[in-house]
C-alpha cells in the first residue's frame, strides 16, 4: 500500500515535470537568438579582430579598409514582437524586432537610428551587415545573424 | 422590356470598346462599321473613348511619376505578416462571420493558384527584393549588396548620392 502510494506520488511529479519542461520548451521555440556586432571599419590602423572573421570575409571583397575591430557582440534572444536595443558607440540606438517566423526565415524590423529602418527575411545563418554611420573616421557597422534550430 | 434595352445597351458598349482596341474582326467589323454610320450617338461614344485614351496617354508622356511599385511590393510581406499575427485578435471578434472563412480559403487558394502559374509562365526577370524586404533611409542613398549567398550587405551612405553604386573594384571605406 505504501509503495503504492510512493509510485503514485512518484509518477505525478515525473508527469508534472515533464509537462513543465515541455511547457518550457515551447516558450523557447518560440524564441529568436540573433547574434549581433558592432564594428568599426577603418582605413587607418591595421589588423582584424579575430572574433569578426566571417564579418570581414564577406566585406573584404566589396569595401577597401585596413582595419576592423569588434566594439560589441551580443545575443539577443528576442520573442516575436519583442524589441531588442543596442546603444551604439556614436550615441545612437539600433532596434531589433522579429515579427514572424516562417520556413522562408525570420521577418525581423531593424531601426538604426540615423541611418535606416528596415524589414529583413534571413534564414538562420544569414549575415545581414549595416552601415550605421560614420564613426572616428571610419564606418560602424552592425551585423545581425538569426541563429535558431 | 428595361432589360432588354439594358442588355443591348451593354453589348453595344462592349462592341464599342473591343471596335476602339482593334478587337473586332471580319463581318462582326464591318457590321459594327454599319451601325456606327447610322448612329450618332455610337460616333459620339467612340470619340469618347478616343479622348481618354489620348488624354491618359498625354498625361503619361508628360509626367515624371516615380514608380512605386518596388516599394509597394517590398512592403507587403511586412505587411502580410503584421495581419497574420493581427489574426489571433482579429479572431476573436468575428462573431457571426465564422461561415465566410471557407470562402477565403478558396478565394486565397485560387489566387494563390494563379499567381503560381502565372508567376512561372511568365515571369521573365528574377525575383527582386532578396533579403531586404522593406527599407526607409529618408534622403540618405543605400546600396544593397546581397550577390553571396547567406549575406546582404545594406549600406546606408550619408547622404543622397547621385548614381550611388559599389563603382570600380571596391568602395573606399
């Protein structure tokens, strides 16, 4: 009998627990990770950052700098509608905004204030690169990467 | 007896209209030929028609309207989706009009439909817009790179640029 109501009790909580993780898991789906930098391309100084090397693999064949280092980098895990906000070196804000997932990827509203608003549709893994400005003589530039399963 | 006129009344619209687009052919042009001499009130309706053409055409030829349409068409898939998730709300609040959904969906399907086969019969020029779906930089040029695979490149110069292009080998940064 009470080995019984051991099973019983023991069962419910597994059952309760698997439903909270799955609850869990649900609310995560529902989540968009964007990876995004901030960098300062120069044609002063030399050298790049190590950490924006696929940044500056898919720059380097179109613009002439000699110089790119990584200001910021941060993941954003955004829900759809959420609003996630850089502050950028040169005072301005850039905002990020997913507002849908489909199998074509991740509608996403970016506002980089003082440049340009935008809607973009990037599968996971897509580079989206933005010029936010000028900066110390060089350029910022703002890169955004949806990256979800 | 109105309808009948309304109907002959119709078709003599229509005879008319295919007459001014070079539509009708054979006997059918001829007979219409017929009864444009016989009638002045057909004469008066052709010349009509033949103004407004002209009139449309003169005003075509002598105005400089930007063509919109790239950025209407860039707009709507934000747009599109904005409704899509506007529809759990919208849900809500149809009440009565749960019977109408079926007649969307077929409407939807079969536009759905057209555009699928006429999109793949006739498109001749690729699909434009790419990653960027919608993009306002007020009086600033932007140049739209996104030849590679997997990136776009939005470069947003500071100002209005004339002919802003990526010009010779590379940008200068």
């Amino acid at each position: 009998m009470r080995g019984s109501r051991f099973t019983t009790g023991f069962t419910l909580a597994v059952a309760l627990g698997w439903l909270l993780g799955a609850s869990a898991a649900v609310a995560e789906e529902g989540r968009i990770p964007v990876e995004v930098l901030v960098a300062h391309l120069s044609s002063e100084g030399s050298g790049v950052d190590p950490s924006a090397e696929r940044l500056d693999r898919k720059l380097r064949g179109q613009f002439k700098y000699s110089s790119l280092k990584v200001l910021q980098k941060r993941r954003l895990d955004l829900a759809i509608d959420e609003v996630g906000t850089l502050d950028l070196p040169n005072g301005k804000a850039a905002r990020v905004r997913p507002i849908s997932k489909t199998d074509t990827g991740v509608l996403i509203a970016v506002d980089v204030e003082g440049a340009a608003k935008m809607d973009v549709r990037a599968k996971s893994g897509h580079l989206i690169v933005i010029r936010a400005g000028a900066y110390e003589g060089g350029n910022l530039v703002l890169s955004l990467e949806p990256d979800y399963e | 007896m109105s309808e009948g006129r309304d109907d002959d009344i119709r078709r003599d619209e229509a005879r008319l209209h295919a007459y001014h687009d070079g539509e009708l052919r054979g006997f059918a042009r001829r007979r219409f030929e017929r009864a444009l001499r016989r009638s002045s009130g057909l004469r008066r309706e052709l010349g009509e028609i033949a103004a407004i053409g002209d009139s449309l055409r003169a005003y075509d030829a002598g105005t400089a309207t930007p063509d919109l349409w790239d950025d209407i068409a860039l707009r709507l898939p934000a747009l599109d989706a904005r409704r899509a998730e506007g529809g759990s709300s919208a849900g809500r609040s149809e009440g009565l009009f749960w019977w109408l959904k079926p007649i969307g969906a077929v409407a939807a399907t079969a536009a759905v439909a057209l555009v699928v086969a006429y999109g793949g019969l006739f498109t001749t020029t690729p699909a434009t817009g790419g990653a960027v779906r919608w993009i306002d930089s007020g009086d600033r040029s932007v140049m739209v790179l996104d030849d590679e695979p997997g990136t776009t490149i939005i470069w947003v110069l500071d100002g209005a640029v004339e002919g802003a292009s990526r010009g010779g080998s590379r940008a200068r940064v």
